[in-house]
C-alpha cells in the first residue's frame, strides 16, 4: 500500500509540474504574442462579417491546407531546432568555461607557489575571467560582484581594456609565467595549466562566434512570409462552414504557428538578457566564484594545518 501510495503521489506531482507548466504565464511567448495575435484574429473576423452580412467571399477547399499546413510544420520545427542548437551549443561552452576555471585553479592551488599573494590573485584573476566574459558577451561592464576581490585601479583597467576576457586571461598567463621563471611549478604542470587556460580562450571564442552569426535573415524572411500567406489564406476555408466561428479556428492554428516563430527567435539569443531563455550567466559566474573561493580557503587551511604540525 505504501508502494501505490507512493505511486499515486508521484503521479499527482508530475501532473501538477505538467499544469504549471501549461498554464505558467511568467517566461513563456504568450505574452509578447498576445496582442499581434488578438489583432490578426481581427482579419477572420471581418472577412466573416463581410461573408454573412455584405457579400459572398470565395472558399477555399481545407486540402490544399492540410498539404500547406504539414510543410509549415516543418519548416518551423526546423526553425525552432536551429534556435535550440544554438542555445545548447552556448551552455555547453559555458559549461567547458566551468570546468576550466575549476582546473586551474585545482592545480594551481595545489602545485603552485606557496605564497598566498599568488594564491589570490590567481584565483582572483579565474574568477574575473568568466564574469568578464559574461560582461563582454553582454555588451556590458557591471563588475559589482568583483569588488571584493579586485581595487578599484583592477576593475577600471578590466573595463578599459579592448577586450575585457583577454585582459583577464593575460594575467593570469603572466601569473602562470611568472611561477614558472621561479621554478615553483615544473614543467608538466606549467603546460597544463596553459592547455587549460587556453581551452577557456576556445570557449569564450565559440560564444562570440554564436553571438557575432545570427542565423540568416533570408532563412527567417521566408518563414514568416509562408506563415503570413497560410494566415491570410485560411479564413477563406473556414468562413463557408465555421461562419463566425472561424475566428476561434484561426486563433487557434495561428497561436502555434506564431509561438514556434517566436521560440526561434528567443533561442537565438542566448546571451541577451531581453531573451525569455537567456541562459543564466550571472549564476553560472556566481557558483565559479564561490567554488574558487572555497577551494582557495580550503588549500590556505589545508597548507596552514600542514606548517603547524611541523
């Protein structure tokens, strides 16, 4: 019995994620697409009054539209397919970024020079990589959540640069260097820690790729002039047997159509903040910062421990 109680209440969750999630009005396409929707149901509707009221309007055969209609489908998925890709693509490079930043710290931390100034600021420094990233793919440069860990003269510089992810990642490379001149690294761990700091160069340079290639404006062109022809064409085949009614057919053949256009389009953008789905950047930053930072008090305990039993 605890089994199928278990059973039913686990149903009962998923069936309540499932209406929160068809009915959520916060992050969905609804909202933006509600009033050029509420206006396009204005064409059926004067085409029908026009069919009841004044003149007979020609009637299109619903055939025709069911071939138009599967190859729009289509074309939309793909469409919407492109967006996501991009979106994906975009995580996983920021995932990449996340991984990085841990390795190097890692071994930096753990076979690097025992003075904690160069400690710090290589920590310091991986963690400014990712939010100027962040800021540079943002077209922005808000670098509150670094004024505990960079002066005031650090973030001015940062901001001043041409190119705010390189002048992170030089010094970084100019800490590594400057290790390894003293022998406080070897070789080995000097040349990983250079694979890794350029890996995050690659990443960084895949974002700016996605952002600086929008997908082509003649692909969307079309899209949505197909789209706009089966709208204006589509009450013809309704009025003759819907009448009146062919206004809540349209809305509801347009509302699909015009949502996956428009999931396209936020998917595209995956680093504007104006984008329903941006990915969540300022949190990816944050959980680089605080897992540098605990793993920089840890190896300082850890090394401190290590003095005082000798």
């Amino acid at each position: 019995m605890k089994k199928a109680d278990a059973y039913v209440t686990a149903n009962q969750e998923e069936a309540g994620r499932f209406l929160h999630g068809a009915l959520m009005w916060r992050g969905s396409v609804t909202p933006r697409l509600l009033p050029g929707l509420l206006l396009a149901s204005c064409y059926p509707l004067i085409l029908a009054l026009i069919d009841r009221y004044w003149t007979p309007l020609p009637h299109l055969n619903v055939t025709p539209f069911e071939y138009i209609g599967a190859v729009l489908g289509v074309v939309l998925v793909f469409r919407t397919n492109a967006g996501y890709d991009r979106w994906w693509e975009a995580r996983k490079l920021w995932g990449g970024i996340v991984n990085a930043s841990r390795n190097i710290l890692l071994a930096a931390l753990n076979y690097g020079p025992d003075g904690a100034v160069w400690r710090r600021e290589i920590t310091y420094w991986a963690i400014a990589f990712a939010f100027a990233c962040k800021e540079s793919l943002r077209q922005s440069q808000n670098f509150d959540e670094l004024k505990d860990l960079l002066s005031t003269q650090q973030i001015q510089e940062l901001q001043a640069a041409q190119h705010m992810p390189s002048f992170a990642a030089g010094k970084i490379a100019r800490l590594f260097d400057q290790a390894y001149r003293r022998h406080d690294i070897n070789e080995t761990v000097f040349k990983e820690l250079e694979r890794q700091r350029t890996y995050l160069i690659d990443c960084l340079g895949g974002c700016e790729r996605i952002l600086k290639t929008p997908m082509p404006l003649v692909y969307a062109i079309k899209v949505r002039r197909f789209i706009l022809i089966f709208l204006l064409l589509l009450p013809f085949s309704l009025i003759e047997k819907a009448g009146l009614n062919s206004v809540f057919i349209f809305l509801l053949v347009a509302y699909p159509l015009l949502s996956l256009d428009r999931i396209g389009f936020e998917l595209q953008y995956p680093f504007s903040t104006n984008s329903l789905s941006h990915l969540p950047l300022h949190g990816i930053c944050n959980t680089i910062k605080a897992n540098g930072l605990a793993l920089l008090e840890a190896v300082t305990a850890s090394r401190n421990d290590n003095e005082d039993s000798f």
